[in-house]
C-alpha cells in the first residue's frame, strides 16, 4: 500500500498507475453573453385576465371549502 492511501482511493500503488489520470492544462474562462431584457409594459388585457384567473381559483377553494 502506498504511504498516504486516503490520497489513492485506498489502492496500491500499482493499480492506482495501471488506472488513466486526466489532468487540465489551461481553464477556458466561461464567457457569457449580456442580455438585455426589453422592458415590458402591462396592459389592460393582462391584468383583466390575470384578476379573473386569480378568482376562479378562490372561488374553486371556496367551493371546496364550504360544499364539500
């Protein structure tokens, strides 16, 4: 066994050199690409269909709350 195991993964020293070692030369820094996000106004529509969406729910909770 080698001197330090817990360095090998607890082989001996010949497998521990009969197993492929990958070492990375140079680290490629990640680039990452800017967005700008486009500033997005609410409507009307959205916000109508948004209210009415919201209420079917409360009022499906309800239902369930006080009927059933």
């Amino acid at each position: 066994m080698s001197e330090e195991p817990h360095l090998r993964a607890y082989l001996c020293d010949e497998c521990w050199n009969a197993i492929p070692h990958f070492q990375v030369k140079t680290v490629q820094a990640v680039q990452r690409k800017v967005v700008k996000k486009k500033s997005r106004e609410i409507s009307w529509k959205d916000i109508t269909l948004y209210t009415i969406g919201n209420i079917l729910c409360l009022g499906v909770i309800a239902y369930y709350l006080w009927f059933k």
